[in-house]
C-alpha cells in the first residue's frame, strides 16, 4: 500500500532533483532516493551507537526504477 504525501521543499533543491532524475517519474525518484537515505541514515546510527527511538524505522528493499513502472 503506497501513501500520498505532499512536500515543499527550497527551490535550488527541486531544480537539481529534476536535473538528477531526467525522464524518470518524480515520486518513483524521490522514493528511491529516501530507501537509499534511510539505508544510509541506519548503517550510520548503527556504526556511532545512536539510541533507538520509540518508533521502529523499517526500510525496504531498493527498487530498481524499472519494478514501480507498471
């Protein structure tokens, strides 16, 4: 099950986000680019021992750009 946010964001930002994803869709993209933030964001709180937090953070599998189309 997928969810609809809505996001603003500087403008400086959504210009290199469009520059960066060419012709791929733009949720497809930002959706990958969060798992491999997350992933990011994980391996780090793991390697300096930060606290966990009361919510669970769950991160999926990456997706290749090409499985979300349909």
């Amino acid at each position: 099950m997928k969810h609809n946010i809505s996001i603003t964001m500087d403008s400086k930002l959504f210009r290199e986000l469009e520059n960066l994803r060419g012709r791929e869709k733009r949720s497809t993209f930002i959706e990958h680019l969060l798992i491999l933030g997350l992933k990011t964001y994980i391996n780090k709180k793991e390697e300096f021992k930060v606290k966990p937090r009361k919510a669970p953070v769950v991160v999926l599998s990456p997706m290749n750009f090409s499985e979300t189309k349909q």
